[in-house]
C-alpha cells in the first residue's frame, strides 16, 4: 500500500460549498472511488487550500479506472466550476505531493 497526496484550491467565496458538496458526495461516486483501489481518502482544508490524502495498491491502475468512470467525469463537471485545479499531464491526474518523511 502506497500513500499520496495533492494540494488542490478552492475558488474565493466557494468554500462553504465545497464543503456541503462533500458533505452530500453522490454515493456512486464514493463507490467509484474505492472500487478504484483508492483507501483512507481524506480532504482537508486550510484557507483556500485544499490537501488530500489517500491510499491505493496501484496508482495507474487507480488512474486509469478513474478516467473511464462517469460517475467521476460528472462529479468533476459539477466540482470543477469550484476550483483551480492543476493536472499534471504526465499522468492524467493532479500533481501529487513528493513524501518528505513518514513516521509510522
């Protein structure tokens, strides 16, 4: 199991509903994600700035599920118009943090 991380940005004046979205996420789109392989997903929240966090066996295979699920494509349409959102080209997915230490 291998963990990630990626910071992300919520638009100015969209921070309330960035959260309610979150607190109502489509249950299709919860299944999608863990049949992804995606485990331990978390958002936080400082300020505009948004980090997740999450855990998956194999990030392509991660990856690639999530681009040909429609559940996502939409989830991404309606989530999108929220937030600045950087993809790193390279793999089809937000940038994703480089760990710099791990205490277990």
């Amino acid at each position: 199991m291998k963990n990630y991380a990626w910071v992300l940005e919520v638009r100015t004046g969209y921070e309330d509903e960035y959260k309610k979205r979150h607190d109502e996420i489509w249950p299709e789109m919860v299944e999608e994600i863990t049949a992804s392989g995606i485990r331990n997903y978390s958002i936080f929240r400082h300020g505009l700035t948004l980090i997740g966090y999450f855990e998956t066996d194999d990030l392509k295979k991660t990856i690639a599920y999530l681009a040909q699920s429609d559940a996502n494509r939409r989830w991404g349409e309606y989530m999108g118009p929220l937030m600045k959102i950087e993809v790193d080209e390279s793999i089809g997915f937000p940038y994703l943090l480089p760990l710099q230490w791990h205490m277990d």
